[in-house]
C-alpha cells in the first residue's frame, strides 16, 4: 500500500508542476503582449532650471 501512496503524492506533484508551468507560459505570454518596447519609452531628462530655482 505505501508504494502505491507514493505513486500518488507522485502524481499530484507531477500535476501540480504541470500547472505551474503552464500558467508561467500564460504569465510570459501576456507580459510579452503587454511589453513596450525601448524605442517606445520616453527617457527623463533632469530640468537644469527647476534645480536652479530651488537652491
């Protein structure tokens, strides 16, 4: 009877693992889909003035 617990407990995990994976690949699927690209960004840039007028 253990053996066949084991089997089991090995089989959930088998699961449980398959499902992880699975929803990983949704997760870097709609992050890929949702992700801007470099170009697409705007860099910031300090503003000189605004410093100036605070010190």
């Amino acid at each position: 009877m253990q053996g066949r617990n084991s089997e089991s407990v090995s089989e959930g995990e088998q699961v449980e693992a398959a499902e992880r994976e699975a929803a990983r690949r949704r997760l870097l699927i709609q992050a890929e889909a949702e992700r801007v690209p470099v170009e697409e960004t705007t860099r910031a840039v300090r503003e000189r003035r605004w410093r100036r007028e605070q010190r």
